[in-house]
C-alpha cells in the first residue's frame, strides 16, 4: 500500500456517511411505504454518484491514483456481491410473506446488521493480515472454494433453505404468532404476549448477512489491505441495496448467469490472493521463507477491468438469453 490515508479525512468521511444512513434508516421508520422505480432509480444513482465523488475525494486527499482505484474494484466487488445477496433475500421475503410495504424496513435492518458483521471481519482480517502473512494463503484458497460453490445454480436456494431450518428449529421454543402486526417484532394474542413473524425474518436476514461477510471480507481484501477502503468500500456497496431491491424487481430472475460472473471474480481475486502470499511468503518450508520471486503482482487497473468486464458479460449474456426465451414464447 503506497499510500497514507489522514486520519482527519477517515474520522470526516465516517462521521458523514454513518450521519447519511441514519437519515436513511429515519425516513424509512417514518414513512413506510413501496418505492416507485422513478424514486429507486434515483436513489440508486445518488448512492453510485456519492461512491464515485468519494474516490475523487480519497485521490484529492491522498494525492494518490492507487487509492482511489483501491476503492472502487473494492467497491465494484462488494456491490456485485450484494446483487447477489437480493436473491437471497427475494427469496426469504416470498417464503415469510413480509408485507411488500414493510420490506424497506427488513432491508435496512438487514443492511444494519451486515455493516456490523463486516465491522469486526474486517478488523479481524486486517489483525490477521498484519501478524500472519501467510493468512493470505488460506484466503485465496477459501475464495476458489467460493467461486466453485457460487458457479452452481442451486446456491441461494440452499442458503435460504438452511436458514429456514434454523428458523424452524427457534420456533419450537418462542411463541410466534401467525400473522404480521405491521412492522412490530411484539404483539398480543388472546391476551398473551407473543412475537411476530417478522421476528424470524430479522434472524434470517441476520444469517444471510453472516454467509456473505466470510465470503465477501477475503475478497476484498485480494484488492487492497487498507481497514479504511475495506470498510467504506462494504459501506457504499450496502448503501443502496434496498432501492436497489425495489429497482430490479423482476429483473433478478432474468439474471440467470450472474453468479458465473461472481464466481469468476472470486476465482481471480483468490488467485490474485495467492500469487501475493508467494511474493510476500515467510512459510520457512516454502522457498527457504523467501518470497517467491516470479510470483506475479497483479495491478489494481487489471482488477477493476477484469471486475466490470466479468459482470459486464455476465449480466449482458443474461438479458440476450432471456430476450430470446421470451422470442420463442411469442412464436409458440
């Protein structure tokens, strides 16, 4: 990392963007509702054009173009891996029934407890990354393991399967009413205090965040080891996720080769992991502890062009194939 962030700038941009999704999660609260694709859409593009203005501000106040690429492969990824982390949560919405009204508020709870989640990844994994080089060696292999696991089709529907099973398994020993009380975790039934479904949701949605945060903390630790980037990065990505949600709608069904672009950027990342843990190795059964020297260093430019190409083609490959499924049903 050729770069120094000021700390005035970290403690600036933290207390702004924490004050931003504050303002976010209040309008929600107080104004529940169903957002219109005009109202999505442009809060979609002011969280893309912020991410955007803040890369400028990390170059302005670095003085440094390695920063500000840093940030936005690391953004880039995390956003990805967020679009895939809506399936899931398409598909645990359908399977609670959550009122369509009340699924902002799902959301953002959802976005607040994968924030926290990723919080103490990232110091752990930047701990680990600073007192054990060789962690760089397991991340790459668990990234590889994660693009295998993600190119398969079934993924998220075993996902949402498995959080269900613990869900099912916490209903044995909570009273849970039937229905929905608005957005309320507490309701009473025949005079008895009980918890809503809404309840099991939040769990849910709270394990789904879990699964992701391992998956995505190592990824983005293969395009730069700044705590700071790593967490403003997951910020931004998380940002615009519910009106990302309502935005693509139907759209996620279309999507059908997205996860073979993800896990094509998994794999890179993990080998790019790898090929670092050689430069920077200290194993003393590998090359006498020596960095290996023909390891590879692959550039922050080469990430960000392999990370918007592979999702280019990806969801390019996807809208072509949906287009001409719905020709031949015409023509049938």
């Amino acid at each position: 990392m050729g770069f120094v962030i000021p700390a005035w700038f970290e403690i600036t941009a933290l207390i702004v963007l924490v004050l931003i999704l504050a303002a976010d999660l209040l309008l929600i609260l107080k104004r529940p509702h169903i957002p219109s694709m005009k109202e999505a859409s442009l809060w979609v593009a002011f969280y893309v054009g912020l991410a955007l203005v803040f890369a400028l501000l990390l170059l302005w106040a670095t003085g440094s173009g390695d920063a500000a690429g840093e940030f936005v492969a690391g953004w880039l990824t995390e956003y990805s891996l967020s679009v895939d982390n809506l399936f899931v949560f398409v598909l645990l919405m359908a399977q609670f029934a959550v009122p369509r009204r009340y699924q902002q508020e799902v959301l953002m709870v959802g976005i607040i407890i994968a924030l926290v989640l990723r919080g103490i990844f990232i110091l752990l994994g930047a701990a680990l990354i600073e007192n054990f080089s060789w962690i760089f060696y397991l991340f790459g292999l668990f990234l590889v393991y994660t693009a295998w696991r993600q190119a398969f089709p079934g993924k998220q529907e075993d996902d949402a399967q498995t959080e269900t099973g613990v869900v099912r398994f916490l209903r044995r020993f909570v009273d849970i009413s039937d229905h929905y009380d608005g957005s309320k975790l507490r309701t009473v039934v025949e005079g008895k205090k009980v918890f809503t479904p809404m309840l099991l949701v939040f769990i849910a949605i709270g394990i789904t965040d879990l699964i992701f945060a391992i998956d995505s903390i190592p990824a983005i630790f293969g395009i730069t080891h700044s705590p700071f980037i790593v967490f403003t990065a997951n910020l931004f990505a998380l940002m615009g996720l519910r009106q990302l949600y309502f935005l693509l709608g139907g759209l996620l069904d279309r999507l059908r080769y997205l996860h073979y672009g993800i896990a094509f950027i998994l794999a890179f990342i993990g080998v790019k992991l790898f090929a670092h843990a050689l430069h920077v190795n200290e194993l003393p059964f590998l090359n006498g502890g020596e960095p290996v020297e023909w390891a590879p260093e692959i550039s922050t430019v080469a990430s960000l062009v392999v990370i918007v190409v592979a999702m280019g083609v990806a969801t390019v490959a996807s809208l072509l194939a949906s287009r001409r499924e719905k020709k031949k049903d015409a023509a049938a």
